[in-house]
C-alpha cells in the first residue's frame, strides 16, 4: 500500500508539555468527576470519542478533563501495556497473555464490548455503481480488479483509486484480515492522513472508493449542531434515531459471500448480521474505583454513552437498535 502519512505528535511528549503546565498551578483533585486523565483511541472511533468526551466534561461542569489520543490499534495497547494509559478504545478485547501481563503488575484489568462498528463504503454521487458483493471487493483491494468497466455495463471508464485512512488503522487491518484473507495490497490502494481526507477524495475524485468507519458518513447532523445544552438534553430524550447518510457521497450497498440481496451499514442490518462488514469496538480500563479514568468508563458504558454511540450511527451494544422506513 502506497503511504502519505504523518506522524502524530507522541504520547510521551504532549504528557510532558502537559506535566510541566500542571506544575505551575494547583493539580485538580482527581476522583471519578474531576482531575486529568487521558485516553488512547484507535482513529478509526475519533469522531465517536469527540462527542462522549464533550458531554462527559460538561457533565461534570468544567472539573474534568479527558486529553485523547488517536492512533493505530497497535499504539492504543502499546500504550496500555506500557501503563502510559489506563483507557483505551480499540477493536478487540485483549488476549489472556496482555491480561496477564497486567494483573502481574499488580494492576486490574476490565473490557467492555461498547458497540458494534461497520465498515462503509463510499463513492462519489456522479459513479454509477450502487452496490458490491464482498468478493469483488477483495478483488479490488488486491489488484485484481483495476477498472470500474470491469463490474458491468454503464460503468465509468476508468481505473479505481481505493483510499483509506492510514496505512496502521485498524479499519485496514479489517480488509485484510476478513474479505482478502491475509493477500497484499494492489497497487491500486493508498492511505491519507485522517478520515477527512478520505471523506475529501472521494468527493473531488468519481473514481475513488473510499473505505471508512460508519460513524464518519451517518453522525446525527441535527443534533450534532446544536448548541451544546439543547444537545445534552436531548440525550434524555427517547427519540435516538440518527438521520441518513451524508449526501455528499454515495455509500454502497454491500451483499455477503452467499447473498444475493446487498445491504446499507444501517444499524439495523448491522444488528442482524445481515450487513456482513462489521466489528466489535471494546473499552479496556486498568484504572482504580473512584479515578476519573474510571468515571469515564461507567460513562460510556452507561446509558447517556450509549446512547451517544447510536447518534453517530454505528449499534451499541446496551441500547436496542429501531428500523426505521424511509421515503
């Protein structure tokens, strides 16, 4: 896979930067409402994290700080294991060996599955294609596939630029993984910087394919823009049904290895299976009862979390997914 990467400012140095601008002023009391604390999280869940810090903090009414990190999965439970963190986010729960490994520390150890991701894919409005079945993606993603023409009449007539994200994202690791099977890249497939950027290429160029976590392409822009009180208090509301997909780009239907019907990464399909490229999103904690760390977790766990993560599109894992019809 082709690289256009840069890298990301290190955990080590912005916790010294931070350390130092602590030690001018009084450190804030740290309890599960109040102090610093941080997170590492795979990039792939930015936009999910953003909204559930951003609550949390004003819950607590300026008291509390969470400073996240956005990197690759490997990153997140480097970073855990190293105990430069005590939260991370990533797309599996650790093994016995990585938990092992902590209680030997003398450090307990919880995971919580928190939702249910899916894996998008998008076009521009102006590419004819409406949907692909799991085997011509792996086609496309190992180079066997090169040419639009190649899927069927009334395609575009020219070659298939696949973006994702970074080349270390998990959303990467994922397709190689599950729909190639373990094969290599074809030369057809790049990384950006950040999932904006994938966002970006697919609008300016009809022959890109972008690959994204749902969440980026289906966030709730209704209550998303609104100010900040209105959309808190909405979130104790019943109604969390999110809108549909960002128009800007075209978000293909996706059939599995032996269906014949394709469907839309919509929560409902995702619930059911019947949407077949998905995966677990997990948050790992090794922080103490009653830390700020552990009062972030008890909030994404609970109920105004999870009702967060179904705003953004992608399924919960406590609250109960609704279909809802569309016109």
């Amino acid at each position: 896979m082709k690289q256009n990467i840069f890298k990301y400012t290190g955990i080590a140095l912005t916790s010294l930067l931070l350390a130092g601008a602590i030690s001018c002023r009084k450190a804030p009391t740290n309890t599960s409402t109040s102090g610093i604390a941080t997170i590492v999280c795979d990039a792939s869940f930015e936009n999910i994290m953003n909204q559930e810090i951003d609550v949390f903090e004003y819950n607590t009414k300026g008291k509390a700080s969470i400073i996240p990190y956005y990197d690759s999965e490997k990153a997140c439970i480097d970073s855990l294991l190293d105990f430069k963190t005590k939260l991370i986010v990533i797309t599996r729960d650790l093994n016995e060996k990585e938990k092992e490994y902590i209680k030997a520390k003398n450090r307990n150890v919880r995971s919580n599955r928190i939702a249910v991701d899916a894996i998008a894919l998008i076009v521009n409005p102006e590419n004819p294609i409406e949907q692909l079945s799991v085997s011509e993606i792996a086609d496309i993603l190992t180079g066997r596939t090169t040419e639009w023409s190649q899927l069927g009449p009334g395609m575009l007539k020219s070659n298939i630029q696949v973006v994702f994200d970074n080349e270390g994202s998990s959303t990467v690791q994922y397709m190689r993984d599950s729909v190639m099977n373990g094969e290599k890249f074809g030369d057809n497939v790049f990384a950006q910087n950040t999932n904006q950027e994938v966002f970006s290429q697919v609008q300016n160029r009809k022959n890109a394919i972008g690959i994204i976590g749902v969440s980026w392409i289906s966030a709730d822009m209704r209550t998303r823009d609104l100010p900040r009180e209105e959309r808190i208090k909405s979130l104790n509301e019943q109604d969390t049904t999110v809108s549909e997909f960002d128009t800007s780009v075209k978000v293909l239907k996706v059939s599995g290895k032996d269906d014949f019907r394709a469907y839309k990464p919509y929560q409902g399909y995702i619930y059911d299976g019947s949407y077949p490229l998905y995966r677990s999103m997990y948050m790992i904690s090794t922080a103490a009862n009653g830390s700020l760390s552990h009062g972030f977790y008890s909030f994404v766990t609970g109920t105004i979390g999870q009702k967060i993560i179904q705003r953004t599109g992608i399924l919960p894992a406590r609250v109960q997914p609704r279909m809802v019809n569309l016109n």
